[in-house]
C-alpha cells in the first residue's frame, strides 16, 4: 500500500474538498495549510482585532467542512465560497453584538516604546493612523466595510467578491468608490500633500 501517491501539493481547492468528502485526512490537511492563515487573518479584521475570537472561528469554518463537507457548494471554487461562509459568520457575529451591547472600537489603548533607537516619533505616527483607520473603518456601513476588506485586504477580485456576496460587479465598484471616499475624507489629516 502507497501512503505518498496522492500529490496532495498539487490538487486544487476543490479536489481536496471532493476526498475530504469521501474521508480522506491528508486532504483536509493540506487544505487547512492553504487557508487557516488568511481566513485568520480575514476574522481578525473583520472581528475587532480579536485574535481568540478569529481563532475560535477558524476552528469553527474547519469544523463545518469535517462534519459537513457537503456543505461546500462545487458551482463555485473553494475560495469564493470560503469567503462567503467566514463573511456570513461575521454577519451572524454582528447581529449577536448588536444584541448584546453597543459597538465597542475594540481599539487597544496601550502603547509600548521598543526600545531607545526605534524612531519613536514614527511608531506613534504609525500608531495613530492605525487607530484612526480602523476606527474609519468600523463606522462604515458593514456591505461597504465587507467590499473594502475583501478587495483590498483579502486581495479578491471584484468578480470574486461579486460571487462572495452574491450581487453584480457593478454594485461591487459603486461600494469600493464609496468606502474609498469615505476613508479618504475622514483619514484626510494623514495626507501629507494636504496638510501642508
């Protein structure tokens, strides 16, 4: 009996997904590789910074495609249904918090100096611009919060997103514009060109 023959590396998303169905570990495995890390990075964005609660999620996405592998919808490739999945779980999250209490930013208020060469100036800056985008960020609608994240942090494509969130391109672009004004104006105070 061959343990190695299957080139797992090699097999696409979907292929993986098909002999995960059929209950093959290995494939699971490598598919888990490929994505554990940027869909823990996608919740951590999407979930306040909270790294245990993107964790918990990761888990959870993981979870659904051992029990449920049937789940996986095969019109459409693994990844935009991925997102799909892990961006309903965010909505679901919001629905509960709102529930539960009114928005907190979820902003760390704490800041350490590294060390005395650091250019500490810069650190703050840096700092700064971070809580002040993540804050920007936060107060936009969620549909143009989700276009946002999913085209400029998660590097998908606007006929990716479009089949993530199941609406037309076109209404994908209308959304990007508008978070990116948005941001634009209320980030303002960064742009060196204008505060000059």
């Amino acid at each position: 009996m061959r343990l190695f023959g299957t080139p797992y590396k090699k097999m696409s998303d979907e292929e993986l997904m098909q002999k995960i169905s059929q209950g093959d570990k290995r494939s699971f495995d490598e598919l888990y590789l490929r994505y554990a890390n940027p869909l823990l990075q996608y919740f951590m964005r999407m979930l306040w910074k909270d790294r245990e609660k993107a964790e918990d999620f990761v888990h959870d996405f993981f979870a659904k495609i051992i029990n449920k592998p049937e789940l996986f919808d095969a019109s459409r490739t693994f990844k935009t249904w991925m997102y799909s999945v892990a961006n309903n779980m965010c909505k679901n999250e919001y629905k509960k918090q709102e529930v539960r209490k009114n928005t907190s930013s979820g902003l760390d208020n704490t800041y350490a100096v590294a060390d005395s060469n650091s250019n500490v100036l810069n650190e703050v800056q840096d700092l700064f611009f971070q809580n002040a985008f993540q804050k920007s960020l936060g107060e936009l609608e969620e549909k143009h919060r989700e276009v946002f994240s999913l085209r400029h942090q998660d590097g998908l494509s606007i006929k990716e997103i479009a089949d993530v969130i199941g609406i037309s391109e076109g209404t994908i672009k209308s959304r990007l514009f508008y978070a990116t004004k948005y941001l634009s104006e209320s980030l303002k105070e960064f742009n060196p060109t204008i505060n000059r």
